[in-house]
C-alpha cells in the first residue's frame, strides 16, 4: 500500500496486472470486510499519480466491484470510507466521471454511506454527489 505512492512502483504494478489483482481479490472475497477495507485502501493509493497529475482510468466492472462492496458493507465505515475516497480519486478524470454517471445505484449508496455514518467522511460523500451529474441528483 505505501509503496504504490511512488510513481515508478505504480507504474510498475499498472504492467504487472497488480491491480487487476486486487480487483480480483476484491471481487473474489466480496464478504470479507478485512480483504474489501485494505484493498480499497490500496486503490486509494494508486489511482492517483500526484508528480504526473493524473488519475487511473476505472472500467464499469471495475466500478461494479466498487458498488457491490458498498452495498454488501453498508454498516462498516472504514469500508464506506475507503470506497467514498477512491471513487473521490476517480473523479479527476472526465472518462471516469461519465462511467460514474452511468451506475444507477452510486448516489443513493453515497447518500446511505453519508446518513449512516454522519460525520465520518470530512465532506468527501457530499464533494461526490456534487461532482456526479445532475440527472442523478
């Protein structure tokens, strides 16, 4: 997780098909809280490459995973935390932004990750909601 900030790791992990691994994993261990928390909390770290100022691009499946993790840990904040800010990640670029806005089911599992867990995500839940198109508001 710490090492995938640095740039030449990620690039590396990007070749290796280390993050479709995790994606995997994620989808794999789908009820595994521990498994679902840390490996978000990896993405978290390399979606985005601060020194090349660019964000990884997520596929609809990729975003499926997300949703599903979201809708399956309703009540686990750590969880609902880490999926809020790698899909906060995501919103950097304009590609990534239009799959969001495509998932019927995201703004009403933020809006429930926000009620849930009221103060818990520093306004990132409502940076996302904003961020999403308005048809889905």
């Amino acid at each position: 997780k710490c090492l995938s900030t640095i740039s030449a790791i990620r690039t590396l992990l990007e070749e290796s098909g280390s993050i479709d691994l995790v994606y995997s994993c994620l989808w794999i261990h789908l009820q595994n809280r521990s498994v679902v928390q840390h490996g978000l909390a990896a993405l978290c770290n390399i979606t985005i490459n601060t020194e090349a100022n660019e964000v990884m691009l997520i596929s609809e499946d990729e975003l499926a995973i997300i949703v599903h993790i979201m809708r399956y840990h309703q009540n686990v904040q750590q969880v609902q935390g880490n999926a809020i800010q790698v899909l906060k990640n995501f919103t950097f670029s304009p590609e990534n932004l239009a799959i969001m806005g495509n998932d019927p089911h995201l703004p009403e599992l933020i809006r429930s990750a926000k009620a849930t867990h009221r103060i818990c995500f520093q306004g990132r839940a409502d940076d996302l909601l904003q961020l999403l198109p308005d048809r889905l508001q």
